[in-house]
C-alpha cells in the first residue's frame, strides 16, 4: 500500500488535473495505517524494524495530509469554476463530499445573484430542517450533538429531536431510527 499511496501522492503533486483513484483507495488506506500501528505497539521501540516503522509511519501520515489536501483543493477549485468533477476521478468518500460541495456553492451564486438584481436574499425557504425525530431501538448513553448542546441518555421507546448530523449517525448505526412528523391539523 505505501507504494501505491507514494503513486498517488506524487502523480497529484505533478498534475493540475485530479488524478484518478480507485473507489477503495481510502479504506485500504486506514486498513494499511491502522495495521501499521497495531505493529508498532507488538514491537521493541529500540528495535530497527521499530525505528523503521516508525519513520514509514511518519513519511505515510505526510502523504496522506498532502494527498487529500491537494485533492480537496482541485475539487474545490473545479466547484467554483462551475466545471463536472469526474466521478471516475474520485474515491467513495470524495463523492460524498463532493455532492455537498457543490449545493453549497449554487447556493452562493444564487445568493449573489438575488442581491446584484435587487431581491432581498430568500434563505429561510432554502434551508432543510436541521433536526429530525428519532425512536431509540438501543439504550445509548448522554451524546454531545452537532450544536455542542447534551442529548440523552435514550432508553428503547425513547423519542427525541437531534442534530440532523447525530441523527443520521445514530440511524446508520441502527442504535435509532427516524420518526416520520407530520404537520398541519388532523
């Protein structure tokens, strides 16, 4: 994997283009790193296989960081130019992260032009709900949501309102699930 991850760090580097990746290449990397640390804690700091590991450790960390820095930073750029990012270009998590990126800057731009002809801005409209209810199928303990503000703990049966980011995280870990809200009069 370090060769591979040496690859990509440097084609990068050289290229102004965002250099393809396979759709794994983050998760064989956190295997690759959490392997390497599982090795240094079973070995002799003394030892040269240690050492080694230890300067390997270092140099895969600095990549890593160059590596999604420069890419983060190509496909912010290609955003804002209003240019398609390549979906064969980008790994699974990028795409994810990409299909944020770009709401956000049509926004923005929408924004801008509201104000250059004279509409007052709009955004209460725009904006999704950022809490959702949830049913507790888990007993969890107390959590810190998105908002900085304690939610729980939650017994099963418990329903509450969170952080539209804790609730996503608690239903994909199947510890909640999302309760359907209707509105208006019955």
């Amino acid at each position: 994997m370090y060769n591979e991850l040496y690859e990509a760090w440097k084609k990068e580097k050289e290229n102004a283009e965002l250099q393809p990746l396979r759709k794994d290449f983050y998760t064989k990397l956190a295997e690759y790193m959490r392997k390497m640390r599982a090795e240094s804690r079973m070995l002799d700091e003394k030892t040269t296989k240690a050492k080694l590991l230890t300067h390997e450790s270092k140099n895969v960390q600095k990549m890593v960081k160059e590596l999604v820095l420069l890419r983060h930073e190509k496909t912010v750029k290609k955003a804002l130019a209003g240019e398609t990012i390549p979906k064969e270009s980008v790994t699974q998590e990028e795409e994810r992260l990409v299909k944020e990126i770009v709401p956000s800057f049509e926004s923005f731009q929408t924004l801008m032009k509201d104000i250059m002809s004279g509409r007052l801005p709009q955004l209460e409209s725009r904006e999704k709900p950022k809490k959702r209810v949830l049913r507790f199928i888990k007993e969890i303990p107390a959590i810190i949501g998105a908002d900085m503000k304690t939610y729980g703990p939650f017994k099963p049966e418990d329903v509450a309102s969170l952080p539209l980011e804790n609730a996503r995280i608690l239903t994909k870990q199947g510890v909640a699930v999302e309760v359907e809200v209707k509105t208006g009069s019955a």
